[in-house]
C-alpha cells in the first residue's frame, strides 16, 4: 500500500497542520497518546489514516500504535508515522520528545488534496480533533492551511531569519489562518478581551486558556475573495498596528499566484517542460507554469544543407568507437535513465529531464563534460536519429564534424550535444527533445 511521500505533498496542495503541545511522559507513553488516538479516531472522518509506519507497515490499530512506539523509543524520544494510503492521502507524523521537564507532543499533518476539506461536516470534524489535541496537550501555537498558501506567507519564518524565528517563535500574531490555536501567552500579549472579540466564523476559548480561531467554515476556499477578506479583516483586528488595505491586497496578490495556469508549451519541447512544475514548490508552480509557455526555444542550426564528404579511411572502426562510446552513456545512466537502453525519442526527453533535474551540467567539471560526456552524448543522439528517423551517418575525422543525413537535411548532433552540456539553462535552449523532433520533419 502507497504512503504519501514529500514527492507526493508537491503534486497538488495539501491542508498542512502542525502543533507541538506539552505532554507528561512520566505517566508513560500509551497514557499520554491515547487522548490523542481517541480524537483522531473520533473526528477524522473520511481521512482516518489506516497504516502505522516504524521500519514496517502495520494496518492501523491502537496496539500496532504502541508496538511503534516501543520500538521506535530511544533516548531522544520516539517519532511514528500514521498515513492513509486511500483518497484523501494523509502523513501525520507524531514526534514525542525526550523525557525532560519540557517534554513536548509535535504533530505534523498533511492531507491531500485539500479540496476534500470543501465540505462544511467534513471541515466540522477537523477542526474537532485540532479542539481536542489543544485542549489535552497546551500549545504555544498552533495552525492549519493550505501548504501553498503557508510557503507564499514564509511560514514559519515570516520573513525572519533563521536564528530568531527559531529563538522566539510564533511571538506576535505574523498571519492568521484558516485554523489557529493561540496559546495563554499569546492571548494576553494581544488581550483576551480583543482575541475574543475577532470577527471570525469561529472564536472559542478553551480551558486552559488557549483560544481556538477558525476563519472560515471550510478550508478549501481560503483564497477566495471572500475568504480573503475575511482573513484581512481578522488579522488587522488583532493587529491593530497593520493597514487593512495593505494586508488585503498582500493576500490578493498571494492569491493571484496561486491561480491556476492552463500549460501552453511550445510543441516541440512539450514533452519535456511538462515534466518541469512538479520539480518547484506549490508556491512557485503557477508562475513556472507562466514562464515555461513562454519559453520558445532557437531553431536548431546545428545542421547542414550539404554534406561535408566523410574522410575517414575505416568508418566501421569509427562506427565501433561510436558505439563504445553510446553504450559507455547507457552503462552509466541506465539506473536512473531506464528507457536510455531503448534509443527512442522518449529516451531523449528522459534524458533532458534527468539532466536538468540533478543540474548535471553543473556538478561536473569541464574536463569530464569535454573529455566524456559529451562525445558519449552526441554518439548516443546521432544513432537515435539513425534508428528512429532512417538516418545515415557521414563520418569525419573530427568528431564534432561528423552528421547524419535525414532525408534533405544533414544533422550534426556531437555539435548539438556540446551546446546542450553548457549550462542548465543550455539544456532548455538546445534540448535533445526539441533537436529530434526538428529533424523528424525532414524524414523521407
């Protein structure tokens, strides 16, 4: 049964929940974490993970929960995973310190897609478990929201660098999102009176002086206008400091980025751009996605109308080092590059990704690039074309000069290769994919 991966949490966006609160481990570990199994088990309806993960998959039960836990307990404290392999996917991952007298219960929660929490009921029960969690365990803060939304916003960062976001926290009320839980602390520094008083769908105090705040009635919507106004008009009540116009139009333009952008790919180079979004951030992808539609690659030139005369004196022993060459590529990229053993026209896009994707061209020195990759490279292009095409190879004595003729068209594909490895960038503006294609027009 599939888990939901970090990979997975990039696809689409996820409803993101963290919450660290405060536990007793000297009333032992099944004691203190079955409030928090009651109120999962409770509330979570239609997102009830059903795995436990240590260094096995167990389906879900109290018992395969403690069996984790003791064996996944250490000096250091002890950190399980419970996951839903079933639409929605979920990754809670429940991370309980180490005995001390601060000992802490961190929760860290991703369920995908956040559109299953567009329901009112659903929502409903959600906010439930978070209302449990806060009360059992005392939190300093704690928040739910769209995963996108909360990388636009820097969370937990705010803009801060790291030493003092990580010294002092959710100190000051940053953002407000669909859920909070505002710890004592942080209730007074604001007023309880003023903290109550929020124009929210939700404002709730719970008994240990916590404050439980919820936006909107559900989740999914947290960028529409309304919503957005909404969260404006919350955050600056609470905020007396900030200027609602500016907040708003802050959250507006967080929205616009977020707003989804159809694919218009140049044909050519389509089928490796639309590989590329799901390598940014949720945060970023709309606008790659803007980017790379507008991205039209140079024509190819590395051609020629006619042949230079091929000026080796045994080609096949040429051919032979061709070949060595070639299938030096495949020995070395076959584990990564599965389909490069295939010399088809998708091996060349898997290619082009692979090598944009571990920045190839910059991991290695020019040395290496000149004196192997490269040659390697434009043998292996070369004889695609040769294989797929029906092209013929016209050998010279100076590797970068040798072609293959395509019908009317004489191609120079070790050219083509030195080109592609300059740079990353170089591999978008001279991809393999684009030059394949620009020659198959030209078939017999």
């Amino acid at each position: 049964m599939k888990v939901l991966t970090l990979r997975d949490l990039c696809k689409v966006d996820s409803l993101r929940f963290t919450f660290a609160g405060a536990y007793d481990p000297r009333n032992g570990l099944e004691r203190e974490v079955e409030p928090f199994l009651e109120a999962l088990e409770e509330c979570a309806d239609g997102w009830m993970p059903n795995l436990v993960k240590t260094g096995r998959k167990r389906k879900y039960s109290r018992e395969a929960v403690w069996r984790a836990l003791e064996e996944r307990r250490n000096e250091y404290g002890t950190i399980i995973g419970l996951f839903r392999s079933e639409n929605p996917s979920v990754s809670l991952v429940l991370n309980l310190g180490p005995v001390d007298e601060q000992s802490t219960l961190r929760v860290s929660l991703s369920a995908q897609p956040l559109s299953f929490f567009d329901k009112v009921e659903t929502c409903r029960g959600f906010v439930a478990a978070a209302r449990a969690w806060a009360s059992r365990y005392p939190s300093e803060y704690a928040a739910a929201h769209s995963l996108a939304d909360l990388e636009l916003a820097d969370s937990p960062a705010f803009g801060r660098d790291d030493a003092t976001w990580k010294r002092d926290g959710f100190n000051k009320v940053y953002e407000l999102f669909w859920l909070n839980v505002f710890g004592p602390k942080l209730v007074e520094s604001v007023g309880r009176e003023r903290m109550l008083t929020t124009p929210a769908h939700l404002v709730e105090e719970l008994p240990n002086g916590s404050v439980l705040l919820v936006l909107r009635p559900t989740a999914a919507d947290f960028d529409s206008e309304e919503a957005r106004v909404a969260q404006a008009r919350a955050h600056v009540h609470l905020r007396p400091d900030l200027d609602f116009d500016t907040v708003l139009s802050t959250l507006r333009e967080r929205s616009a980025a977020l707003a989804p952008v159809e694919p218009r790919f140049h044909p050519d180079v389509a089928p490796f751009l639309s590989r590329l979004p799901d390598e940014f951030s949720l945060s970023e992808r709309q606008r790659k996605i803007a980017e790379l539609n507008a991205f039209r690659p140079p024509v190819p030139e590395e051609w020629l109308p006619v042949a230079h005369p091929s000026d080796v004196e045994n080609p096949e022993r040429v051919l032979e080092s061709y070949g060595d060459l070639s299938e030096g590529l495949v020995a070395v990229l076959h584990t990564d590059v599965p389909s490069i053993m295939e010399e088809t026209p998708e091996s060349l896009t898997d290619l082009d990704f692979y090598f944009w994707k571990t920045h190839f061209p910059e991991r290695y020195t020019r040395d290496v690039l000149d004196g192997h990759t490269i040659p390697a490279l434009g043998a292996y292009l070369g004889d695609v074309l040769v294989r797929r095409l029906g092209g013929t190879w016209v050998l010279r004595q100076k590797m970068e000069e040798s072609q293959v003729r395509v019908g009317k068209r004489i191609w120079l594909p070790f050219l083509r290769a030195r080109r592609y490895m300059q740079s990353r960038q170089s591999l978008l503006e001279y991809s393999l994919t684009q030059f394949f294609h620009e020659a198959e027009r030209y078939r017999p």
